[in-house]
C-alpha cells in the first residue's frame, strides 16, 4: 500500500511537473507574486537566469511551447520569464457571490476590454472589473516596475482557424492590420505581431510573417492595443503549438530585432 501511494505520488508531481511547464536549472532565480482573482490563485512566476536581458511575458497558461522556448533562450543568452500560472487553463475562470464569471486574460489591460471580456461568457459585474483591473495593474508591475521600454510576449495557437491569413482583406482579424508580410514557406500559423512600423520594417527584412497592428485596432483589452495605445513597442511572437524549434527561431530573430531598432533596450531591462 505504501508502495502504490508513494507511485500515485510520484504520479501526481510528474502530472504537476506536466502543467507547471518551466525546466528548472541551476542557477535559475524563481520570484513569485500572487494574486486571489476571489477563488482563483494565480501566481505570476519570474524566471531570471544570468544577465538581465529580454524579459518574456507569457499569459495564457495552456500555451506551453512558448514558455519551453523561452526558457531554451534564456538558458544561453540571459533573460527573463514572467509566466502566468492558473492551473493550466486558457480562461481565468472564477466565483463571486456564488456566481461563475469567466474571461480571457488577454482582455483586462482596458476598462472597456474587461467588460467586453466578462460579457463574453456572461455579465460584467462592478466588483469584478475592479478586481481585474487590479489584476492587470499587478501583472504590468511585474512585467516592470517602470513604465516599460517594450513588452514582448509569447503565445501558442492551434493548427488552422487563427494564423496570418486571419489579417488578409475579407477575414476576421481584417481590421487589426495595418500591413502585412508574409512568407509562403511559414506555417500560417507561425507568426510575429508587432505594434510598431521600425520593427515591422526591420523584421521584414528577415522575411518572416508579419503583422503590423493598425492604430484603430478595435480596444478588446488586449496588451497589444494597450501598447500601442501608450506608445510601447509590443512584440508577440505566436507558434502553433508545439512548434518549439519555430518558436525559439521567431524568438531569437524578434529579440535581435528589437535590440537593434532599440540599442537602449538592454540597458532598460534590468527591472
Ligand atoms: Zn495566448
């Protein structure tokens, strides 16, 4: 008997290890913030190893291949991880008041995107709004201290529905681009988006798909309309699930892309 709960166990840590992603090595430091969104813990977990260098942020935490690559990168050039951690889940999912509320976490960085994103799957309560907004205010504290020099974030997605053709004239992300680049040789759903038109041009050149947000991007409360809308460069490097050797390629090309379009980059990114 003693056997089979030291197995179930074990079982139980390599099932925990499964979804709570990050590879530890030596000499990786670990600082954790938490967060009661009322019966949802979520910890907002920095991996640093070495040097300050980038600073990844990843907030959906079912997509699991890009913090895997990200934590390849930094375990060769330095870096950092803010990894978002809520049970392995796409949606934060919660109770208040004995009512269920549920929205996507890439939603909360504007009033009108909170509720736009509680009304997705239900009512916008004013308490809950409230308490997002403290959520998201934690997370880009976290992210830094100061008014950040750049946010650059990771994404999984799966194959087929969203990818770089989802901006072409006539589908549905149409009116979130400016302009686009996109190479046929890619996986659609392998991608960069940027906010920012120096990098757009600058990542152009290494001929990888692209996208340009557009300045009338509709505000849905995602971090990538926030960006744009106080004038942080913003970075999301977004693979298909899985496609880690894409993903730590699309991350070393937009790392070095950002470096050089903003040499003071390094410098900032101490926090
Ligand atoms: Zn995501």
């Amino acid at each position: 008997m003693k056997h089979v709960i030291l197995l179930l166990a074990f079982l139980g840590l390599m099932i925990k290890g499964k979804a709570q992603h990050p590879p530890i090595f030596e000499g990786l430091r670990i600082d954790s913030t938490n967060f009661s969104l009322y019966d949802l813990p979520i910890s907002l977990v920095k991996y640093t190893f070495r040097e300050p260098n980038i600073n990844f942020l990843c907030i959906h935490d079912d997509e699991d291949t890009g913090v895997k690559a990200a934590f390849e990168y930094i375990k060769f050039s330095g870096g950092s991880i803010i990894d978002c951690q809520y049970g392995g889940a796409r949606n934060f999912l919660f109770y208040y008041n004995e009512e269920e509320f549920q929205t996507d976490p890439n939603s909360i960085y504007s009033n009108t995107g909170i509720i736009k994103g509680l009304e997705k799957y239900g009512r916008a309560d004013r308490e809950v709004v409230k308490n997002l907004k403290e959520l998201s205010n934690t997370i880009l504290k976290k992210y830094s201290e100061k008014d950040p020099a750049y946010f650059f974030t990771l994404h999984n997605n799966a194959d087929g529905g969203f990818g770089i053709s989802s901006y072409l004239q006539g589908y549905e992300l149409e009116s979130y681009a400016d302009s686009l680049h996109i190479n046929f040789q890619m996986d659609n759903d392998d991608l960069v988006i940027v906010t920012d038109l120096a990098l757009f041009n600058r990542l152009k050149l290494d001929n990888i798909n692209v996208v340009l947000q557009s300045v009338d991007a509709p505000d849905d409360g995602t971090l990538s309309v926030y960006s744009m809308k106080k004038n942080i460069p913003y970075i999301n490097v977004e693979v298909q699930h899985g496609h880690f050797d894409e993903n730590l390629r699309l991350i070393k090309i937009a790392t070095k892309a950002l470096l050089e379009t903003y040499p003071n980059i390094k410098h900032t990114s101490t926090q």
